[in-house]
C-alpha cells in the first residue's frame, strides 16, 4: 500500500472513491464542545475531495453523536454537502449508524437526491431499495453500491417466546448474513441487467470479527454475546470492496484490506489521542480496488498524564511550555491521598492553555474498591455502596455520615424523577 495517492493519466483514470465514516458531530468530550474540530475536519475533507479529484463520497454511519443533533450539527452537516455538490465529486451515498436518527436522516432523502446525495437511513423492506446505481456524466453505469445501514434488532430477527439469549445470538447473526445475501443479489440483478463490468462496493455500520477497539472509544456494543460471531464470510464475494463504520479504530477485517473500517476522524476519547486517524482513498481499475490511506491531521492537541503529584507537576510544566492549546486527562497515582488534587491542578494550569478536561484519583477510587481477596469494578455496586465506601475512605466522622447518605439518597430520587419524566 503506497503512502501517496497514485497518479493515472486522464484516458485510464479510475474510479476514485473516500471512505470515511463516525464523524459523531455534536460530540461532547468530558463536556468540551467541539465544533470547531468539527468544522476543522470537514474543511480538510473537502479540500481533498478537491486536490485528490474524488468521484464518489461514502459516509458509513454515525455522522451525529445523538439521534437529536443540535442545530450546529445540522449546519456544519449541510454546509458540508453544500460544498461537495460544487465540486468535483459526482455523487455521496450516506448510511444510517447506530447514533443516527433513521427518520431523520431520511427526511430530507428526496431534496438531497436532487445533489446526487443518497441517503439510506433505516433498513428498506425491499432490498432493492438500498441499491444505489451511480452514473457518471454521461449517463453511464460507474459503480453499484450495497447501501446497508446499522441493523436494528427489530429489522432482521422476530423475538418468539421461551427463546434462550443463545438463540436470539445466532438469530441476529443469521439475519445480518440473509439482509446482506438479498440487498447484493438484488444489486448482482441490476449489474446483470445494465451489462456492465463495474465495481460493486458494500457499506455497512456494524462490529465484524477481527475488528479491533479502543479504551475511551465510545463504541457501543451492537449485539451483546455475538459480536465476534459476525465475520467476514456475511460479506458476499461479490463485492470488490466493503466500506465500514461503527469502530473508531482504522483497520482491515481479519486481514481482508477489501474490508475496512475508516475509523473517527477525530480522537474520541484520550484513549485515542495517540492514533493516527485516516480517510480511506480506493482507485477502482475495473473492478480491482487499490486502496491508500489519506492521514487526518490532528485538529486539537490532547493529552493523558499520570504519576504522583511531582511527576504530575513536571509534565504540567513541560506541556505548558509548548504554549498550545492541549486538554488534559490526569490520572493521579501517588501514595499520598491528595483530597484536593483538582484544586492543586487548577492552580498549576492557571495562565497556560492548558485545560482540564478529566481528572481522575486513582488512590480514592483504589481505595473506595478495596475488598479482600476479591476484584470488583464500579460497574459490580450500586451507587449507594460506592457512596458509604468513599465516606469511610476518607474517615468522615459517624455522626456526619447519617446526614450526607440521607442528602445522597435525596439526589438519586431527583435524578430518577427527572429521567421518568424525560421518557
């Protein structure tokens, strides 16, 4: 795989196609907003839709964090399609993920087609609706895409009584492989018919087997047991390439280069600031697929620091010597418990461009666990247990616990009140 795009002349010019996906616009990190990432992202895409000539755009999924993205997010979301509509690019084909408002997206499917943006936001009951046949500009078959968006439970499987959670497994699965077998042999039906030899590319927005996530993904399970149970053989042989969304991580599929997921193309999380996100560019030479990857830049410096509260200081002063605006997960690791470390740190940080985005102490959430002889995580308590464990953690007097379980108790019925009412 060549680290540069390959050059062609304009007589054997292939078909070029961007792969990209989980833009997740609208995304709060530890409550930092970040449109101008956003904006920053979409503004270089577009320029290399424009220096890369690119033919056909294909976004797999997850292009809002929340199924009510605010009115930004719908901007920054149009005026990018504003901005592929006068370029080059001769058509976007969109699928739904799993963070996508089907009806949503698919509101605007009929204006949007108007642009040569396509537009499958929820499972079809005909399979031959999420088979997009492209046309270059002289009307001519270019390409069939497979336009298969996230799978809900509800599209592919029917719950039936007594059923055990083994069975609702394999029923998933087996209604993931027989959606995808019908939508490509309806598209197979329409090559046959066109009597065209053109590429025939798959998208979809799931977690297949092989594929590899991150800590602080965000990454939502799709299927609980069977995740690992959707492998590459759903994917028909007849497509020459499949185009993935839903892990954040850019990689091929159990070593298929064929089978991709682009990745984010922003860090998601701090446990992604190190990687290097990537869009994937696919030349087309007849049906043959030749695949280089564009490298995103890094639009906002983050960073994860650790250690005790010397070396904490120490990487505080080193980064803030870079005078650039870097946010911040510190993990404190000292021996000492340092009650007031959030405190300590906002002093430190005050005057630089650095922002504390997360902080996280270690010694009280080791010491809140602690259990003899046993392992247990947050997830194995209940909110009240962790609640007394921090008091007696921090030696709160008894005859002050009695107060501050009762206020707690308080504030976990007003939360429950508020959610019941938000349903």
């Amino acid at each position: 795989m060549s680290d540069q795009p390959s050059l062609f002349d304009d007589e054997t010019s292939p078909l070029r196609v961007l792969h990209s996906s989980d833009w997740h616009l609208g995304r709060l990190l530890y409550g930092q907003k970040r449109y101008d990432e956003f904006q920053a992202f979409l503004d270089w895409m577009l320029t290399q839709i424009h220096e890369q000539a690119v033919d056909v755009l294909l976004i797999a999924g997850d292009l809002f964090d929340t199924t009510t993205p605010s009115n930004r997010a719908q901007s920054l979301y149009y005026r990018f399609l504003n901005g592929v509509a006068a370029s080059t690019c001769r058509h976007v084909v969109i699928i739904g993920g799993n963070h996508d408002s089907p009806s949503f997206l698919d509101a605007p499917a009929q204006l949007l087609k108007a642009l040569d943006v396509h537009v499958v936001g929820a499972a079809c009951d005909d399979p031959a609706d999420e088979v997009v046949v492209l046309r270059a500009a002289d009307g001519q078959p270019e390409a069939i895409i497979c336009a298969v968006p996230y799978l809900r439970d509800r599209d592919i499987r029917r719950a039936e009584a007594g059923e055990s959670l083994d069975d609702k497994d394999r029923k998933l699965v087996a209604g993931i492989r027989e959606h995808y077998a019908r939508v490509c042999d309806a598209a197979e039906q329409q090559r046959t018919a066109l009597a065209a030899d053109i590429p025939m590319i798959g998208m979809g927005h799931l977690f297949a087997a092989g594929g590899r996530t991150q800590e602080g993904d965000g990454v939502r399970d799709l299927y609980v047991g069977s995740l690992a149970q959707v492998g590459v053989d759903a994917f028909p042989d007849s497509l020459d390439y499949v185009a993935l969304g839903h892990l954040h991580v850019p990689q091929a599929v159990a070593g298929c280069e064929q089978i991709r997921y682009s990745g984010s193309p922003l860090a998601m999380g701090f446990g992604e600031s190190k990687q290097q996100k990537s869009l994937c560019l696919i030349d087309f030479d007849g049906r043959t697929p030749a695949l280089t990857l564009l490298d995103i830049p890094r639009f906002q410096r983050m960073e994860r620091i650790k250690g005790d509260q010397a070396a904490l200081e120490a990487s505080l002063a080193t980064l803030a010597a870079d005078d650039e605006s870097i946010w911040l997960e510190v993990l404190y690791e000292g021996d000492q418990i340092a009650a007031d470390l959030r405190q300590w740190l906002e002093q430190r940080v005050e005057g630089t461009r650095l922002s504390l985005l997360r902080v996280r102490n270690n010694r009280v959430v080791d010491r809140i666990l602690a259990r003899t002889g046993e392992e247990e995580t947050l997830d194995d308590l209940q909110p009240v247990e962790v609640f007394e464990r921090a008091l007696n953690a921090h030696q709160v007097p008894d005859a002050q616990q009695a107060e501050l379980k009762q206020l707690f108790s308080s504030l976990l019925q007003s939360m429950a009140e508020q959610d019941t009412r938000a349903e």
